[in-house]
C-alpha cells in the first residue's frame, strides 16, 4: 500500500491555477496575462491557457488593447460572468430577503417579502423559503442567467451540516434545514448551503462594505437578536461546532431582564432591538410580540432627533451596553473594525458615541482600539453575504463548466 503524500491530479492542479487567474483578475480588471504571469509566478503560456479556458466559460473577456506601458500594446482582460449570478437568502423573524448578484458583485435581483417567523413550523418555514428561491431562479434562468448556488442565513446556531440547532427568535431546535430545502426545491443542480446570518453579513461586509478587506473585523447583527460574525487574519472564525459569535448572550446585567434564551441579563435583553424600544418608547403599543419593528425605530429617531430626554436616556444606555460587550470579544480577538447593521444602522448617531467611548474605556489598548461604525450595506447584509459566500465557493477553484 503506498503511503505519504500524493502528487497532485493535473485536473486539480489547473483547476488550482484557473482559480489563482480569476481571483487576480477580479482584484486588478483591467489586467494583462502579463500582469497576471507577473504577479502570480506562473509562466506566460501557461496564463495564456487559463485565460482562454476562462474566456470559454464566460468568466474573464477581453476589453481591448491599452497603449499605457512600455513596449507593444498588451490585451486587457476584465471580469465578465454575465451569464452568472450567486443568490443569497436570508431568514428573519418577519421577513425574507434575497439578493442576487453577478460575477463582478452587481446587484441583478433584490427581493424582500413578509413572513410569518415566529408563527411557522420549521416546515411551513422551509415552504416558504423555497418558494421564494424557486420564484426568483425561475426570474433569473428566463433572464438567461445561470444560478452558481444559493446560501441562505439564519438567525441562530447552525452546524457544519446546515442543521440549525437552536434559534430562538424562530423558535427552532434542531431543524435540518438544509436537507428540507432541499426537498422542497427538487434537489437543485446548483449547491445549497445554510449558515449563520451575522457570518454571512460579515462576509458581505468584508467584500462589498466600507471597511472591505479589513482583515480583521466583527459585525453585529441588529435585529430581533445580537449575533456576531468574526473574522480574523482574514479568516472566518467558525469555532469547534459552527456556533461562534453569541454576543447577544454575554451577560452584561446579572440579574436583570430575563432574555430569550432562558437566562437573565444577556445583552439582547439589555440593549437588543426590543429592549431598546420598549426603554425608549415607554407609551407605545409595542408589547414585545412584535417582529416588524421599523416603524417603532423610526419613531425613535423622531424623538432622539427632537431631544426627547427619556429615549436619548434609553439610547445613551444601550450604546454603553453594547460598547461593554463589544470590548469583552476586542479584548481577546482585536479586531480593526466593529460594524453595527441592522436596526442599528438608523440609530447609530445615538448608539456610536457611547458604544465608542465605553469600548476605549475597557480596552487594554485605549489609544488604538477598535472603530466601530454603521454598516453602509442596510438591512440586506446576510442576504449580500449569502450570494458572496457562493463567490467565495467559486473563487476557489469550484468553476462553472464552459
């Protein structure tokens, strides 16, 4: 029996280097096969190879020749991929979001319905979600579009095997998820994954945010729950079993109100979405049962604008809650950037400044912790994150066939 290392198959070894082209080619469009031999240390013809098998799978086009260098003019090649679109999905507890985009990162389809979360079973949740995919490939594939794959995110712990053991805004507990889906949509010829919402908004955010390329960073997902993503030294941080980034549960108020996980004092419970609005807007209706809460949170900004005392109080107080937890995960992990989505992006004029503040406060490091700042990408983060993360799968070698 032979033993030790395997030369490697020639199939995976040009699969490899179609891969290393693509990826130059998408972080430097316009380039040249010679920019390309240059910097990735493989030969002339054999650039010239894989960029031709890139052309033939509608990957990489030619633009045309560019006279602004030294010696014959050179053929530049850019991005193409418009045959392409990877679909992302992302599961809330009132509503469905699903974006498409291309090869490039342009937006082809953005789509947001209602849902009935909290009121679903896991199965009639499956319906749903796979009704809406169904919808939205049924759109692309008439477009002439070919879909590469669909990732869809959820709130709550999600195992390697897109098991989602336990969400508690959903009121799930070990729902195979994946594998529902993918009855529900006919075994699809694309593949089909699940993750967890702030990794995938993470994602969105490290390649199509205002703080892209950060090669370390957090994100805190703003909606019923406090989720984090994390990825550090550019690497996702996905722990032993996939369940990483609880933030919403460290517990900043022992002894304070009982949170949604069964336990007292978390920080969902102290300066979650629902918390905030119910300490901000003392006289409203909200009971707490509600899972549409954007016109609670515009009226919070009606106030907080008008300098009412009793929701700039309530909002002074969440943002140094927030600051605290944050500061216990930069601590360890020190990161470069904190971003706040969600409901939190309309409020962070009000939540930054003391979120800031109580975070240099506790920081080992005060002169150079961590910014935290407003995610430009609204409220579709996980569902850019989704279709980015079917980027990702792509970038890496998995390539469309000619």
């Amino acid at each position: 029996m032979q033993r030790g290392p395997q030369p490697a198959d020639f199939t995976d070894v040009r699969a490899t280097n179609l891969a290393v082209v693509l990826r130059y080619v998408r972080s430097h469009y316009p380039c040249s096969r010679a920019d390309i031999a240059t910097a990735t240390g493989l030969n002339k013809a054999t650039v010239s190879s894989l960029v031709v098998d890139l052309i033939d799978r509608h990957l990489v086009r030619e633009i045309g020749f560019t006279e602004n260098r030294i010696g014959r003019p050179a053929t530049m090649l850019t991005m193409d991929g418009s045959p392409y679109v990877a679909v992302g999905l992302e599961v809330n507890a009132d509503h469905l979001g699903l974006v498409a985009v291309d090869l490039v990162g342009a937006q082809v389809l953005a789509w947001r319905r209602s849902f009935a979360g909290l009121e679903s079973t896991p199965s009639q949740a499956a319906a749903a979600i796979a009704a809406l995919s169904r919808r939205a490939v049924a759109k692309l594939v008439k477009d002439g579009r070919r879909v590469l794959g669909l990732t869809v995110g959820v709130p709550g712990l999600v195992d390697a095997k897109g098991t989602v053991k336990f969400a508690p805004n959903l009121g799930w507990q070990e729902v195979d998820l994946l594998e529902t889906l993918g009855r529900a949509l006919g075994e699809p010829d694309f593949p089909v994954t699940v993750d967890n919402d702030a990794n995938l908004a993470v994602l969105a955010e490290s390649r199509y945010g205002s703080h892209a390329g950060t090669e370390n960073m957090i994100y805190l997902t703003g909606q019923i729950g406090i989720g984090a993503g994390i990825i550090s030294d550019d690497r996702m941080i996905r722990g032993s079993r996939g369940f990483p980034g609880e933030i919403g549960h460290l517990t900043i108020d022992p002894g304070g109100a009982l949170c949604g996980c069964g336990r007292r004092g978390c920080l969902e419970a102290v300066a979650g979405i629902g918390a905030l609005i119910a300490k901000a807007l003392p006289d409203s209706a909200y009971d707490g049962k509600l899972t549409d809460l954007q016109p609670e949170v515009d009226e919070v900004v009606q106030r907080a604008k008008a300098g009412d005392k009793v929701t700039l109080a309530a909002l002074d107080d969440a943002g140094h809650a927030l600051g605290n937890a944050v500061s216990i995960v930069a601590n360890l992990l020190d990161p470069a950037v904190v971003v706040f989505g969600g409901y939190f992006v309309p409020l962070a004029p009000w939540l930054l400044p003391p979120a800031q503040q109580e975070l240099a406060a506790r920081s080992v490091a005060p002169q150079e912790c961590a910014q935290i700042v407003a995610s430009t990408l609204g409220y579709s983060a996980t569902a850019v994150g989704g279709a980015a993360a079917v980027l990702d799968f792509i970038d890496a070698g998995n390539l469309p066939r000619p």
